[in-house]
C-alpha cells in the first residue's frame, strides 16, 4: 500500500484502445491498495497536429496563445482516462495542470515548475480516488496557461510525486527499462535493475532518450525513486535511485552512451598567451552554440592546439565565428570535421574502480581505433572517435567490461 | 466608439481560412475605435468528434469528464484567432471560461451562468487588447469545468456584453438576418431591420432556428441589444431590442414562423369531471415528455374532448401512457395524428391592432384550409393544420398581411 505516480506518454494514450489498456493499468495498482495519481500526455501527434494549426496562422506564434493551444491535448486524455476508469467502477478525477494547481514562472512554451497545491489531490486520494493530471502545463501567478516544454509530462510526474511524497513515480514508455547500451546496436545489451539519478543523467544526457534529463534531475533533488517500465509489457523495469548502499561491491560500469550528433572544431597555432580558450569559446557561447567537450594541448614553440565539440546541426554557423577569432588571433589553421561519434563510460562505481580508463583505452587499442579526444568526470569517461567505428567500439567496450547479458554469445 | 461583443460559431471559425476573415473582420471593428469582446465556439464537427471520442470509452460519458473533454474545443479557437490578430498587428488576449471566469452552477453540460469577473477584460480593454473568449463553457464554485450545452456560446456573448454593458452583442451566423419567414418556403420573405426580443423568442421557439432561445431571454432580461449578421457578407443585419418607442406604428405582424416537428393526440368523450385535463397530462409530464398546444372542447352530453400536441418524437410513448389513462376514466376513443403542422404568426403590433385573428381565418379559409386547433398569446396566434397545406398556408399569409419584400411578385 504505496502512494504510486504514474505517467504515461503520448504512444501509450495514442488511440482509444491504449487507454483502455492504461486504465487497466491504473485498475491492478488500484486493486492492490495503492493511491493512485496518473500524468497524461497529448494522444501522440496532437500536439503535431496542433503546432501545424498554429503555424498555419503565425509563423512563429505567440508563446502565450500557443500555450493555450498546446495545453488542450492533454486535456482531451485526462477526461478520456477518467472516462474508461469510470465505466470499469473506479472513482477517478481529472485536473488540469491549472486545476491543480500547479504554479510555474512565466516562461511560455518552457515554463519551470515553482509549486504544487497538492490539497484537492490530497482530499481526492482519502476519498478512494485515481487522481489524473494533464502533464506538460501549468499556470503562472496571472493565471495565465503555460507549458513545460517538450518531455513536460516527465517533470509533472515527478513533481507531483515530490509534492505528496509518492513512494515511486513510475514512467510508462516503449522501452522495458533502460540498457547497458542500445540493444540496437549491441544484441547483448543488458536491461539494468537500478542505476543512480547520477548515472541516468549521464546517460540521458548522451542520447539514451528513455527520460527527459530535466525529469532525472528533479527526481534526484528531492530523491524520488523513478521506475521506467514499459507501458504495454509486464517487467520490472528500471529503478532509479540514490546510490544503493546495501549493494557491497557496485561494478564498474553501469552503461555505455554514444552519439552521433556532435562535431569537432579544432584552431591549430594559435600563439599562446593567457586566455585563448575564452577568446575562442566565448563568441561562439554569444551565439547561443553549446560546446560540450573541449581539449587544449600543452604549448609547443609558443603556440597551442584548441580543439571543442559542438552539435552537428550548429557547425556551420560555429565554424565561421571560429575562423574569425582564429584570424584575428593569428592562429594557423582550423579544422572542422563532422565524422565523430562520441562514446562514454558511465557508473558510480568508476570512483572506488582504478584502472577503468587505462582497461577502456586498451580495449580500443586492441581494435585498432584512434582515440580523437578525451574527457572524462567523477563517474564517466568519454572519448571521441571517427564515427565509423562507433559500432564496433561500443560493442568491445560492452564485452570488455563484462556488460554483456549472461549466457549471450 | 462603442464597446462591442461579436460571436463567431462553429461555421465561421471551421478553418484557418475562416479564423484568418473572423480576424479581418475584429480587425475592422477595431479599427473604428470600438473596445471589442470577441466569443468563439468550437471548430464546426470539433464538438461532435469529442462526443465521438467519449462515447467510444464510455456509452454515457461522465458529465464532468464530458465538460473537461469538450472545452478543448473552443480552447483550441480562442488561441488560434488571436494568432491572427497579433500576426495583423493587433493585441489580443485569449481566456478560458475558467480564466474569465465565468462563473456557472454546477449542472455539467447545461450548466447556466451565474456571474462573470469582468476585472481582467476590463483591463485589458483599457490597454487597448482585443479579448477573446471561449464560448459554452465556465467553472463552477469548485473550480470544475462546465459547460452550458449546445449554443451556449451565443450565451455566453450575451453574458459577457450584459456584464461589461456591452453597446451590441453581435452574433455573426450563416444567415444574413432574421427573416420574415423561411425564405427556402417563401420566395418573397423579407429581412427584418429589427425585431423585438418578445417577437424573437415566439420566432425561434416556432422553429426559426438562427438564435438559441437561451440567449434571446438572457439578452431580453439584461436589455442587452442583440444584432444577428451574416459571418462573410456583409450588411445590417437584424436588430434584436426592446419594442422602438420611436416608430409610430408597428406593423400588425412581424413573422411567420411554422413547424412540423409536432404531433396532435385527441383523447374523445371522456366523462365530464373537474380535473380532466389534469388526469390525462399528468402522466405525460411525469415522463418527460413536453406538451406544447392544448385544447379542451366545451362539455356536450357530459362528456369532453382533450386534444394536444407533443414532438412527433415522443408520439409514441405518449400515445401509450394516454391509452392507458383513457381506459381509467372511461374515455371513448383516443386518435393520434403526426400528419400535422404549426403556423404562428408573431408580432408585438398585435396588441393595438385588432382583427390580426380573423384576418388569419379568412385568409385560411379563402384557400380551403381547415384549422385543427387555435392557440393565442399576447404576440402571437397558432393554427394547427394539416401538414400538406403547411407551404400553402404560410405563402397566403405572408402575402395577406404584406410581409412581402416591396415588388416582390
């Protein structure tokens, strides 16, 4: 007898069949004694198909009324869902993340959740009731609509879990938990039991798009066990948490990340005086570009090499701020070169485990790949290599650091 | 320089191109100096796709569920036209029936307005923003959310110009006025520049379905002028308003309206006792079934006869609860008859003119009509007729008392 939040995504409310198959969901936790508090998405491609609309009228519409527009599709759902858990016999309730309330800044299309006036959920759940909550919206101090952003549902779920203390908030996806690594690219990939709030923004945050990385961060802030489930398929999912003490030893590794969505920019001969780095990195920061890892070479003959990753999609625009600043610098050359991927360890265990860097370039070494860059943090290593041997080099690493699922070839 | 509600319905908001020339035409207003309040109901088919969604999770859908379900509907119109507003230039500010807020019981799905907080439209007047107002919908005490049932948003743009003492309520349709009567029947009906509120409720009870009769009273009680228009064409339209003390003589008849939406039930030789009509119409009333036109014949060899009408929808179920009570009082005969029609004429000038009745009579009976049954009020006269002479009927009249447009054949 747990307080259970339960958010569902927009494929597992995407037709009128899938919300019968949530509602029983929510029936069986229901049966078994727990409160109940549901989050809903838009019905997959409503809020396309309302964006479309939207800009068939403005080009770039108003935040404000694209607000209003937006925060319709899950509106549609949540009463829909009362609607099913009804007809089986539940009490249920639906509220609108204005109804609830929850309170945001003033943010339109990206608001951040300030508050959460969790009394009439609280006086619902006494009284026996499936609480459901359109995800993704709020309302500002003026009453005004707001989003959360895309993946907003997420962050709703775990903040209404936050708010009322919920045991777990369960989120509902197309995948049965998260992985060691894509399955799609290593057949043996392991789906994990648990992994840290650390971990899972590591992992998140290079491109396994299971959770929204804001969603993770608000769950470790005030330390709320998520559990990715998938939404169709019985399992036990993934749980995410704070470090888990009462295992003894945690391996090593937990997972491996990759992407292929970065580009390197490197400014060779630049003459080395104090603040070359700034002087490249910050036009391109006004500009609005991220840079994620950034390397810079020890000087040589009074000059140094400064080499810096940005996404794919900004190289262009990166590339002719840096041959400016490399110019007027009077450095000697700039590469750019978009054939990258990126592939990182992550793990906790990595703090207490010496020699995984030395074990991860060796195993490279091994397979005769060319380590481009290096980075790492407290519990992750990343390199960078030519992005053709991507593959191959996540499936060594997955094999080398005993990854691989037991009894897998 | 006037303060002015326009309400736009389903039609003319059915499309982006349509919201696009609602826009041009609150643009044109606006540019006249005039404050404007601008209601809109849902996206034609929009409401009726939701019912649809509804009734295929739920046979009888919740009615808290079916009111949070529907509202997205005029949520997603409000947004969308003050897009196209602002991309003209304009300001504009979209609310909910919640944000307003329109205050309402809490009857879901014909829940009826008891106040509105006209602050915030107050001040966004004052800063020279359009406002822009979901129709059909509000939030109860609670903060639940209502709706005021089908063609509540011409409701609400009453509401809305009798709380801000609007100058006009403008309710813009796909007629370009209210007529004298259906031109479709009679070639030479006529628009009427004005007509009063009595006058309006007699035509649009009787079947002239441009209004809903709601609005009409709500706009009748608070003395709010009322102005019926075409959505793309242009012209005056019809003005619906108090009785105009400044025209001398209001002509005997303003309209003809008709239906044959009814059915006529005579009960024959029932024993003359007091309490007859009572005995008989009770049952129906406890039914739900709604009486329209009753007429009791004077007693003759102490016995009477009772004849009415109800909708031919309910004939059935009518006719087997007055069977039944036919048999207890001892009645001779019952005969249901759903071959028949109601022709009304309406028109406040009745009441100062005197022979409106027997002119009616004698214009029937120049062309062999026979009445069935004869009903009065203040304004307004109804003959019960065979529904074959229906089109006959309503063309003599319309020419008897010079309805016809000036040289018209």
């Amino acid at each position: 007898m747990a307080l259970i939040v339960q958010k569902f995504g927009g494929t597992s409310v995407g037709s009128i069949e899938r919300i019968e198959q949530v509602a029983d969901k929510v029936a069986k936790f229901r049966d078994e004694g727990h409160d109940m508090i549901v989050v809903l998405s838009a019905m997959s491609g409503e809020t396309n198909r309302l964006i479309d609309l939207a800009k068939q009228v403005q080009e770039r519409p108003t935040p404000r009324e694209l607000d209003v527009l937006l925060a319709t599709g899950e509106q549609v759902t949540i009463a829909l869902l009362c609607m099913a858990l009804h007809k089986r016999g539940y009490d249920a309730r639906s509220y609108t993340g204005g109804q609830v309330r929850i309170l945001t800044d003033s943010a339109h299309n990206k608001a951040r959740i300030r508050e959460i006036d969790e009394q009439a959920i609280r006086a619902d759940l006494n009284q026996g009731r499936v609480v459901v909550v359109a995800g993704f919206q709020g309302v500002d101090e003026a009453g005004n609509i707001t989003t959360l952003g895309r993946g907003g549902s997420d962050t709703t779920g775990v903040a209404l879990a936050a708010a009322l203390g919920a045991d777990e908030c369960q989120i509902y996806t197309d995948v049965d938990g998260v992985y060691t690594t894509d399955p799609r690219i290593v057949d043996s990939a392991r789906r994990l039991d648990r992994i840290t709030f650390e971990e899972m923004l590591e992992m998140a945050s290079l491109g396994s798009k299971v959770l929204q990385i804001r969603a993770v961060e608000f769950a470790g802030k005030y330390n709320v066990p998520l559990r990715v489930l998938h939404s169709f398929k019985e399992g036990p999912g993934t749980l995410i948490s704070l470090e888990d003490d009462s295992v003894m030893e945690n391996p090593a590794i937990s997972g491996i990340a990759f992407n292929r969505d970065e580009a390197k920019l490197t400014v060779i001969g630049i003459p080395d005086t104090p603040g070359v780095a700034y002087q490249i990195l910050s036009p391109i920061g006004d500009a609005n570009i991220e840079v994620d890892v950034i390397v810079q070479n020890i000087a040589q003959d009074n000059t140094t090499d400064l080499t810096f990753t940005v996404h794919r999609n900004d190289l262009a625009r990166a590339e002719a701020i840096v041959r400016e600043t490399a110019k007027k610098l009077g450095a000697r050359e700039v590469i750019a070169d978009s054939k990258i991927c990126k592939v990182s360890l992550v793990g906790v265990g990595m703090r207490s485990h010496a020699g995984v860097a030395s074990k991860m370039f060796k195993t490279l070494a091994d397979v005769n790949i060319n380590i481009q860059m290096i980075t790492t943090s407290e519990i992750k290593i990343s390199v960078v290599l030519d992005e053709k041997y991507m593959e191959l080099a996540v499936r060594a690493l997955h094999s080398a650091f005993e990854l691989d699922e037991p009894g897998a070839a």
